[in-house]
C-alpha cells in the first residue's frame, strides 16, 4: 500500500435518470421506476454522504439564456471568496489548517458553534431528513464558509439555512 498526500476538490454531476428528465418541469421522463433506481443505484447513498454541497441544478430557459444577465461580476465574486479565504487563514493560524473544509470534529464544534435558535433549526433538520454524523459536521463546515463570505462572525440561522439546503439530494433521491 502507498499513500500519497493529496488535496483535491471533486465536483460532479449526474442527470437524475436515464433519460434525464425525471423531476423536469416541463418534459415528461419516459424512464420505468426500476430503470431510475437501477440508475440512482450508481451512486451509493455513503459516496454522496462525503460531498459537501449537492444541488439540484434546473433547466435553464432561452429567455434567460438571451437576456441581459445582471449578475455579480466574476471580479467582484473573486474579491470576496479571497476575503473569506484570509478570514480563514488569519482564524486556523494556530490550527495546523487553511481553511473551513480541514476543520476536524473538535475544530467544527470550537469554530461553528450555533446559537440556540440555529442550533434548533439543525436538530429538526438533522431529525427530519434523517441525516448522518458526516453531514452534520458539513453542513458546518458549509454555514462558516457562507457566514464567511457574507463577513460574519458567527454562523446565523441564514448561513444555516442555506447550508441546509445543500444536502437536499441525498435524501430526495436516494430515499
């Protein structure tokens, strides 16, 4: 056995049936139920537990597409990921680490702790869609990088919220 020191950010994705139309707004999936699940079954529900974010991503329209996009420039996005970057550096100093997605267990519960309202609102999450220990200790580490780039101290219920969010298609599909 070799181990080699690696760090590494996977991002994938995947259609949510054969056909790629099951859940679709507009277009009626022609996949039978044993078809999705044989499909779905492609990835296992404790490989998707170790990603950090899933989303379900919809079609996009040719109006959108074709339209005047005012979203937030590239420049500006890159100058606030890079803020929140040295938040983190400057925060795990004297961690051994660089960043939010390093924190271990005992670093999550130093660094991301909830207040009581939060910490509610992560139990009835937690309960409700049936997560894992893996995902608490993501959705976490996911809230501090939110409250981070939003340049906030502590985590709020927001920061929680859209965390939350995040972990939505472990549970809607692979139910």
């Amino acid at each position: 056995t070799v181990t080699f020191p690696a760090k590494f950010m996977l991002v994938s994705s995947m259609n949510p049936c054969p056909c790629g139309f099951y859940g679709h707004p507009s277009k009626q999936c022609r996949c039978t139920p044993s078809q999705i699940t044989r499909y779905l079954s492609r990835i296992s529900g404790p490989l998707l537990d170790r990603f950090d974010i899933h989303i379900e991503v919809p079609p996009v329209t040719y109006d959108k597409l074709s339209g005047q996009s005012h979203a937030e420039s590239s420049n500006t996005i890159r100058k606030r990921v890079n803020s929140a970057r040295q938040v983190q550096v400057e925060r795990y100093k004297n961690e051994g680490i660089f960043y939010n997605a390093q924190l271990c267990h005992r670093q999550i519960l130093k660094y991301c702790q909830l207040d009581e309202h939060s910490s509610q609102m992560l139990k009835t999450a937690f309960d409700a869609l049936n997560l894992s220990a893996r995902a608490f200790d993501r959705i976490l580490k996911v809230a501090r990088t939110i409250a981070d780039l939003d340049q906030c101290l502590k985590i709020k219920d927001q920061h929680l919220a859209e965390a939350i969010q995040y972990r939505s298609l472990d549970r809607q599909y692979w139910l």
